[in-house]
C-alpha cells in the first residue's frame, strides 16, 4: 500500500520510488502544472505524501527538456490578459499566485533533502522554485531563462527573492537588467547550481548526493534544513510584490495596445 502512495503516473507528472528515494518527472512546465488545478492538487500531495513517508529519506525532481521557454512565456502572458479582457476577478490572479506559494512553504518544511535535476531549457519560475530546494545540478547544454524584463516585464514566481540570498542584492540586479539568459557554468560559477554532469549521469549524480546526506541521521538533516531555510512570511510578501508588479506592467502594457 506504502509503495503504491508513491507510484504515480499523470501527464504532468510521474513518481517512482527507487529503494528508499523518491523520483519526480515534470512532464509539463512549472506555469502549466501550477495553473491546471487539477494537475496541481495531486502534484503537491503526491509532494506531501513523499515527506510525510517513513521510508522515503530524499527527493529528485527532474524537468522535461522538450518544451520551449518562449511559448511557456506567452502562455503566462496569455493566461493574465484573459483578466483584463473578460473581467476574472481577482481571485484568479490570487490562485495562481497561491500555487507558488503553496509550492514553495513545502520545500521551506520538507525534512528529507531535495534536489533538482534540470536539463534544456529552464524557465525563470523553474529555475526560482528550484533554488527553494537543498541542490541543483544540470547538464552542460542546461540554459536558465529569464526573458520577461526585455517584454516590459518583472520576474515572476520567487527568482528574484531567492537570487538576492544566494547572490546578493547588486548581483542580482545586474544579472537581470543586463542578460536574458544564464548558462549552466554561468550558473554553476555564481553558486547557484551543485554540480555540472553530462545527462547520462545526470539522476545517478542526485541519487549518489543524496545517498552521501543520508549516511547522517535523519533528524540532524531535518534540523539543518529547518535553519537554513527563510521565513515563509517573508517568502509570501516578495510574491505578492512580485505578482502586483506584474499585474501592474501587463496592464500598462494592455493600455498601449488600445
């Protein structure tokens, strides 16, 4: 019964338990898997399930390379301008906003490690949510994206928040006002990925790290964690900024076009 909890198979996502880890396709991107609601509810339940196991003690998230960034873009872009267009009330913009967050306070409270394998193309509300978990590691050809300030446009998502705690503030600002793109040794040379590995060793490189975390007791792991991570309050008001900011510059944007 334990195991079949964690043997799931949807067309946003698949999960397979490999011994006492726990393995996590995205088959969809992070804006289509959040704004699907259904998609979403058994996405972080099936995250919820994974740490309230006893006998799963670490996570591997891995991305689908096949999508493209710019249509991920214009879907966002499209999804927010049916706001203006046909009058949705607030709420909707408040679901969206709610589903990151929801995402993110289970990475601020997971107690077993999480890391991120990326390949491809990476999208900013990607590459933010994985800076939320414990390690990243990516392939050579790995590119992260972050296209929407040259559209007029502010990071959506937690980038921008979780960018300054790695970074800092100046590098931050300088990283995204003068480039569009971040290479994975761009990446890896800044401190935000764990380790560079070509695809074929990609997952195998997660699972070995996480087999290294475990060899040290679990409530010790857990308590790191727990230390490292930010408030979740803090987290909640950078989005609602973020989100109003947005919202603000599409319908400027909007007002333009008239």
């Amino acid at each position: 019964m334990a195991k079949n909890r964690l043997e799931i198979e949807t067309d946003g996502f698949s999960c397979k338990q490999k011994e006492d880890l726990c393995l996590v396709n995205l088959n969809q991107n992070a804006i289509e898997i959040l704004t699907r609601i259904d998609v979403k509810d058994q996405f972080l339940s099936t995250l919820r399930k994974i740490d309230d196991s006893k006998k799963i003690k670490g996570l591997v998230i891995a991305n689908s390379p096949t999508y493209r960034v710019d249509i991920d873009l214009r879907n966002l872009i499209a999804h927010f301008s049916k706001i203006f267009r046909y009058g949705i009330e607030d709420r909707t913009v408040s679901r969206f906003k709610n589903s990151i967050l929801q995402l993110v306070n289970i990475f601020i409270n997971y107690t077993i490690p999480t890391i991120v394998a990326m390949n491809g193309d990476i999208e900013d509300n990607l590459f933010g949510l994985s800076l939320a978990c414990d390690f990243r590691f990516a392939t050579p050809n790995t590119t992260f994206h972050f296209p929407s300030v040259k559209m007029g446009l502010p990071t959506t998502g937690v980038l921008a928040y979780y960018l300054v705690q790695y970074i800092g503030r100046q590098r931050t600002t300088d990283l995204l006002l003068t480039k569009t793109s971040l290479s994975a040794p761009e990446a890896k040379d800044l401190g935000l990925l764990t380790g560079v590995t070509i695809d074929e060793e990609l997952i195998d490189n997660c699972l070995e790290k996480l087999n290294v975390i475990n060899q040290y007791p679990s409530h010790g792991v857990s308590a790191v964690k727990r230390v490292l991570q930010p408030n979740p309050s803090e987290v909640a008001n950078f989005i609602d900024k973020a989100f109003d900011q947005f919202i603000l510059n599409l319908f400027m944007m909007k007002e333009k076009e008239l």
